[in-house]
C-alpha cells in the first residue's frame, strides 16, 4: 500500500495557515488532518465546520478529519459538506459503528475507526470489513506534543496480518507522537499512513521536513525493502 504523509494542522501557527499548507503541499504531503476535539471526549477544544471549510479552500488535497467527540455522527453531514474528505470516529463513543461507519460512506468520504491506546483491537474486529481506514492511535488523545506510546506496536502488527488473511485494504493510520524514528518503527510493523504534528512543525523548514520524513519511511516500509531482495 502506498505510503500517505498527513500533517496535523493542531500544531500549525494558525495566523500562517495559508503559507504553512502550501509548504506541507511543496514538500509531498498526501492528506491534512484535522483534529476536532470537543472539551468532553477529550478534555481540549479545537475546530469545527467552518475550519475544514477554510481549509478546504485553501488546498486541492484530501481533508482527513479526525473526531474526538461524543455522538460523532452529530456532525457527519456538516463536516462533509465543509469538505471533509475522510471522517475518523473512536471506538469508544461509537456504539453503533457500523451504522456510523455507513453513514461517513454516503455523505461520500472514507470511513474510519480509531482506537484509543488502551482499547483492544478486538472492538474493531466485526467491523473490520467496513473500514476504509484503521486508525491506531499512539498516545492518548487531546494534545499534539506527547510521547509516542510503543506499546502501541503490536496492534499496528496485528491489523497488518489481519488485512493480510482476510485480504482487505483498508488504511493503516498512526497518531501521536510521529516523528522521524517512530514513523520508521510504524512503518515496520505495518503503517502506511502517518500523521504528525509536532515534529513537522517543530522544524525550521517545514517543507524539507515532510520530504525527509516520507523518505524516511519509504525506507522503512516492508513491502518495499521484500523488492530489494
Ligand atoms: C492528538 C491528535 C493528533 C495530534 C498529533 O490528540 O489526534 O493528531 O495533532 O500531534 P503530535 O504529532 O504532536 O503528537
Ligand atoms: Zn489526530
């Protein structure tokens, strides 16, 4: 599967968007992602529809919008009409996820679960069919700037092998903590699709600093480095 950059706008300075979205398009990167949080999932507010909507003119790539909000779907046909391309809703306020996950689909965007570091993936696992996109979080959600959790490993493996034996496509998405060194370690066991906040923005340079971090996962991505056998 081919490898998407998706830089989270939590950590952009927010009075440059423009400048800053158009740095992250010159330096590659696939998607944005866009973190909603309603002070009550999680404890920390941030964006909503009219956001995405700005956003949304000032870029031709896919919106990814993350929601950490209680009753998700609340918000699906507003989000959608702002131009949200993919919609990511948690496991653990989702307890009609299929229903949810059907509903992302016919407002036409990709449909994504995601779970929280301490939930098993086990509650994705009679959903799994219905995803477009796995999102395993790697810190807990609320804030940009946390330490990558590396516990979180094996459920990125274990929903790698799952895709394998049951011969499905859906994206394999990590968040929290992503920076050139755990990209890599994702990477390895089975990411392919990477969000990162901090540690893009973090750098002088922004768009050399997306480039540098697709390459680097490039190099680390299994599919690949089987080729060069
Ligand atoms: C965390 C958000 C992330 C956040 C990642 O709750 O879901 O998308 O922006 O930020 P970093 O890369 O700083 O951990
Ligand atoms: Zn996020």
């Amino acid at each position: 599967m081919s490898i998407r950059i998706a830089p989270s706008i939590l950590s952009a300075d927010l009075s440059k968007l423009a400048d800053e979205i158009a740095m992250l398009e010159e330096g590659g990167a696939d998607w944005i992602h866009i973190d909603v949080m309603d002070g009550r999932f999680v404890p920390n507010l941030t964006f909503g529809a009219k956001v995405i909507e700005s956003v949304r003119k000032l870029t031709k790539l896919p919106i990814d919008v993350h929601l950490m909000v209680v009753q998700p779907e609340n918000y699906f046909e507003s989000f959608a009409g702002a131009g949200a391309s993919g919609m990511s809703i948690h496991t653990e306020v989702s307890p009609h996820l299929q229903r949810q996950l059907n509903r992302i689909r016919e407002l036409g965007c990709r449909a994504g679960a995601v779970v929280n570091p301490a939930t098993p993936l086990i509650a994705v696992s009679e959903v799994i069919a219905d995803l477009d996109l796995l999102l395993v979080m790697t810190v807990n959600p609320g804030f940009g700037g946390q330490e990558f959790i590396h516990e979180c490993l094996p459920k990125i493996q274990q929903a790698d092998a799952w895709r394998r034996e049951r011969k499905l496509a859906y994206r394999i998405e990590v968040d929290g903590g992503i920076n050139n060194q755990t990209a890599a370690e994702c990477a390895r066991a089975g990411a392919d699709t990477f969000v990162a906040g901090t540690s893009l923005f973090g750098q002088r340079n922004l768009k050399a600093a997306v480039t540098k971090m697709r390459k680097i996962v490039n190099a680390n991505d299994p599919a690949l480095a089987d080729l060069k056998v």
